[in-house]
C-alpha cells in the first residue's frame, strides 16, 4: 500500500502529465518561431531566452513532480513545493508589472503606431491581416498607404463585420483618396483603435495568465505540503511499528 492517498497521487500526477505536455507544445512553438525569426527582425523583437526558461521549467518540474509523486519521494516532494513556491512569487510580480506597466506600454506603441512605416515588408504584411479581419484600412487613415490603396480596404457596403466583441455591425464605406489607385470604395475606419483593442486583450489574456499560474502554483504548493505530510506520517508509523517488534 503507498504512503500517498491513491486518488490524490492520481489527481496530481494527471495534472503534471497535463502541464509536461504544455512544455512540450511551447517549446515546439519556440522552435517553430525560431526558424522564422528572421522574417520578423524588423520588429525587433525582444529575446526569447526567457520563453525558453519558462518553457524548459515548466517541463522539468513537470516531470519532477511525476517522478517524486510515482517515487513517494519526500526529497522530490519537498524539491517539487519549493519550486512551486519560487512559481507563485514569480507569477504575482509578472502579473502586479503587467497591471501597472501596461499604460507605459500602450503610450509607447502609440507613438509608434503613429511613426510606424507601412511600407516595409513585415508591418505591411500584418496591417493588411488586420484590414482583412477586422475591416479597417490604414494605421491612422488611408492615406498611409500613399498612392496604392490595397485590395484588403475595399468595402462593399452590402457585408456586414464584425467588432471585437464578435457582435455584428454594417460597414461605413468611403471613396479612396483622389490621385490614389486601388479599390473605388475603402473601409472609413482606420486601424489604430483597433490595433489598440487588440493589444488591450493580449494584456488582459497576459495578466490572467500570470495569475492564473500563480494559483495554480499555489494549489500544486498546498497538495505537495499535504503529501509530504502523508509520507512523514506513513514513516513515523512504520517507525513505531519496528521499535515495538
């Protein structure tokens, strides 16, 4: 019979097998960034030795939570809950900075939306996704793309878009700009707010996600203490039993 309760140790070692394959698939995401790196270093993009970290960390300690729980190891156990601990602190900062630096943030990227050049490769590829999806044209209006206009701010003023909150809304339609060549009616919103809305939900989903996995951490911390309890209390009973025989 194991020292651990059998459905705890089963809960625990399922939600580790869970969080291994998370690590896997970041990083398989990692790899895959990696080989298109450069198509992306006009954007300066900042190092990813820390997706790396996190990725490679959530895997080991994935693993070691496996092993130690399979183990009943109380070395392993105690290992596992410090770096749950070291987790949860880390998770709560990530998430306070990202609260409280966001504004920062947003101020930067609107001045650099505003000086942004549409013309280069990479930004002109992403500008027109968003045209595209969310049925805008230009950063700040339609004249960034200078005398050619792009298939992806025609507007047809018969279909009807969709907002960021996935609820429908007929388009506004304007003509192009005169002296310009490209398609004869052109979306009136410009991208900017949207763009803005944009990083506004990536914020969101980031400041839930370190939080989230700061709970997480501090369940993993409670349940590891709870099964470290377990196996001291199996060993001191055993103990007892062998000082009586």
């Amino acid at each position: 019979m194991g020292k651990i309760n059998g459905c705890l140790k089963c809960i625990f070692v399922f939600f580790n097998v869970l969080f291994a394959i998370v690590g896997f698939g970041l990083i398989y995401g990692l790899l895959q960034t990696s080989t298109h790196k450069e198509e992306f270093s006009s954007l300066d993009l900042p190092n990813m030795i820390w997706g790396w970290l996190f990725a490679i960390g959530v895997l080991g300690i994935s693993s070691l939570g496996i092993f130690a729980t399979c183990c009943e190891s109380i070395i392993g156990l105690k290992l596992f809950a410090s770096f749950m601990g070291i987790g949860m602190i880390i998770m709560f900062y990530g998430g306070i900075n990202v609260a409280t630096g966001r504004n920062e943030i947003e101020t930067a990227l609107q001045n650099e939306l505003q000086k942004a050049n549409i013309r280069e490769e990479v930004i002109r590829s992403m500008v027109e996704k968003i045209q595209s999806n969310f049925h805008c044209c230009g950063i700040m209006n339609a004249t960034d793309w200078g005398n050619n206009i792009p298939d992806s701010c025609e507007c047809i003023s018969s279909n009807t878009g969709y907002g960021m909150n996935g609820r429908s809304k007929s388009l506004r339609c304007k003509s192009k700009p005169q002296g310009t060549s490209g398609p004869h009616e052109i979306y009136e919103q410009p991208c900017y707010d949207i763009i803005l809305e944009l990083l506004n939900l990536f914020f969101n989903i980031l400041f839930g996600f370190f939080f989230g996995f700061a709970v997480i951490a501090l369940l993993g911390l409670l349940i590891t203490i709870c099964m470290i309890n377990q196996v001291k209390s199996d060993d001191s009973r055993g103990s007892m039993y062998l000082r009586k025989y």
